[in-house]
C-alpha cells in the first residue's frame, strides 16, 4: 500500500511537468495575435515562456516627503522647512547622544561601587547614599528623554 501510495504521488508531481508543453505566439496578416500549441505553417512564430517566475520580495517603501503647495509655490518657505528639518534632526543626534551617555553613566554607576568623583579640584570616594542618589537620578532621566 505504501509503494502504490509513493509511486503514485512521484507519477502526480510529474505529470505537472509533462504537461507543460511549448506555447507559440504569431500574428497574422489582419494583425490578430494567436497562441497556439502547434507553430503556424508558413509563418514566423516565437517561443512564450511559460513558467511562472517566483514573486520578487517586496522591497519595503521608503516614505517620501510630499511637497505641499505652499512649498511648491514659495521657494522661501521650502528654505525655511528644510532649516527647520536639520534643526530638528540636530537636536535629535544631540538627544541620542545625551541617552548614550546616561546609559554609559548608569552603568558605572551600577556596577562600581566604588567611585571617585572631583569636586573643586579635589577627589574624593562617592559614599553609596550619592551613588544611589546618582543611580535614581540617571534612571528618571532616561525614562524622561529616552525612548
């Protein structure tokens, strides 16, 4: 039962394959395109490939901006958008950066617990309560300004 059940199933994927058969493609004299199995007698006829290719990965869409009409009209707005764009886009490095060196600072903070720190030119040990201080302050920044 098992080899009539594969030899069965082996005759089935095949016989997709078989049946795919060579498709021709003319035009005739009153200009009308015909498919056909079997190529036309007397008549050029071209091979149509007929196996389907795979669908190519979506690529994902990058979002663009869309000029409004305003900007579109006034070239001094469009400056003016585009400066406020790189301010925005400067102050966000700068906030990336600020959340970089909390995280850095927080932890050192945590996994030394022995600190030094200068304060007017001298340096001294941080005692565990402004360590903890320093720890809970750097948490609260973090959850305030980072993402």
């Amino acid at each position: 039962m098992r080899r009539m059940i594969i030899t069965s199933s082996l005759l089935l994927a095949m016989s997709a394959t078989a049946m795919a058969s060579q498709v021709y493609k003319w035009v005739d004299a009153q200009g009308v395109t015909h498919f056909s199995a079997q190529p036309p007698q007397g008549q050029q006829a071209t091979s149509v490939n007929t196996s389907v290719a795979p669908p190519k990965p979506a690529e994902p869409a990058e979002p663009k901006a869309t000029p409004t009409f305003e900007s579109i009209a006034d070239p001094e707005q469009a400056a003016i958008d585009e400066k406020v764009k790189q301010e925005v886009a400067a102050k966000e490095a700068e906030r990336k950066k600020y959340c970089e060196d909390v995280r850095t600072n927080l932890a050192q903070l945590e996994n030394n617990p022995r600190l030094r720190t200068e304060v007017e030119g001298e340096v001294r040990r941080l005692t565990e309560e402004e360590r903890q201080q320093r720890i809970s302050d750097a948490k609260k920044a973090i959850t305030e300004n980072c993402k």
